[in-house]
C-alpha cells in the first residue's frame, strides 16, 4: 500500500515528518507555519512505527499495512512495510527507490503512490518552502496539538488529491490523504523515538 500508485509514495516521502517543535514549557499560542518548520527540522534522526491505511473507494474494508520508519534530515526516509508482505524504500531528493535483492531500484513511473510519497518525505523534513510552491497551507492550533491542511494549487496535483490533512503535537502523529477519485490513505505515526545518529546499516542504507 506504501505503493498505492507510485504517486503517493513519492509525494508521501516528501511529507515525511513533522518533528518536535522546539519550544519549552505549555505551548498555548497560536502556532506559525516558520516555527512549524523549524519544529520539524530540530531532530536529526527519527525512528518509529507506522500503520497505513488505504481505503479505496468501492472496496468494503480498507487496505492495511504495518512496518517502520527512519527519517534522517540530512538524508531522507526510509520506509519498511513488515505485513502484509515485506517491501522497503528508500525516499530521497533523488526520487523513491525500491529494493530488490541486493540493490535499490529507482521508481520512474511518477503515478499517485510516488507523488504521495515524495509528498510525505516533504511533511515528514518540514520543507514547507517547496510545499508552499504546490499547496495552499493553513496551519491551526498550538504546538502542542496542531493540524495543518494541505490544498493542492497545481493542475497537476489538482487531478490527484483533493486534501491533506496532518495532525501532531510533539511529532507529526497522522497524515490523511484524499485523492480526487475518493481513494483515501491514513498513516499513523506510533512509537516514535529520537537518535543521535544513523545506525551504520541505516548509512549504507542511505548512501549506497
């Protein structure tokens, strides 16, 4: 399902993290889409647990998916569905590659799974300067409970989804994307831990 078309796991891959802002004590005031980003920018590496959720229209029961995530600010994202089956990705400015066997293979269809998941490594970093350029931004809520709503401004984009919509308080928590033919993509975002510094299997994972 990390693969709902290869358009939304790239946009997804974008989208990836909304870390912890930076802010101590109770946060009450309103908060800004500048200190979101720099929220989203403060850990170098992230770790934790996703379930996915695809509902596609005409379909009784959605589509579930379990595995793990590492996102690291200078690198990019990785993504490892465990259940129903095993697949890994690697999401990076490069675009979004699959692992096959002993190597990465880079996805050049640019459908809505890889649109999604470039969308997602975008949210996930807090790179809201290149979201800016595609979609609309509103922001509410304070630091420690926010929502950000995302509306597409392109053509393209426009024929793909209708909405985003990402919630979080210290970490981005869930992201819910709705796309143009009623399909829907959930991802929740559970045990999520801070790391100074990739493992050096999650390196090579990276670099190679």
């Amino acid at each position: 399902m990390l693969n709902l078309k290869a358009l939304g796991c790239a946009l997804l891959l974008s989208l990836t993290w909304l870390p912890h802002l930076a802010v101590a004590g109770v946060h009450t005031s309103p908060l800004t889409i500048t200190q979101l980003t720099t929220q989203l920018a403060t850990y170098p590496v992230i770790q934790g647990e996703l379930l996915q959720k695809k509902l596609v229209a005409g379909l009784p029961m959605p589509l579930v998916s379990e595995g793990k995530f590492t996102l690291a600010q200078s690198y990019g994202l990785l993504w490892q569905l465990e259940t129903p089956f095993v697949q890994r990705y690697r999401i990076n400015q490069q675009g979004v590659a699959l692992w096959q066997t002993d190597h990465w293979q880079l996805q050049t269809h640019q459908g809505a799974s890889q649109q999604q998941n470039r969308l997602l490594l975008a949210v996930l970093a807090g790179d809201y300067v290149q979201l800016s350029n595609d979609f609309e931004l509103s922001v509410s809520g304070t630091a420690d409970q926010w929502q950000l709503l995302l509306i597409p401004k392109t053509v393209i984009l426009k024929k793909i989804f209708s909405q985003i919509r990402i919630q979080g308080g210290e970490f981005v928590n869930q992201v819910r994307i709705s796309e143009v033919t009623g399909d829907v993509t959930e991802l929740n975002f559970n045990q999520q831990q801070v790391k100074d510094a990739l493992q050096d299997a999650e390196q090579h994972a990276f670099t190679q």
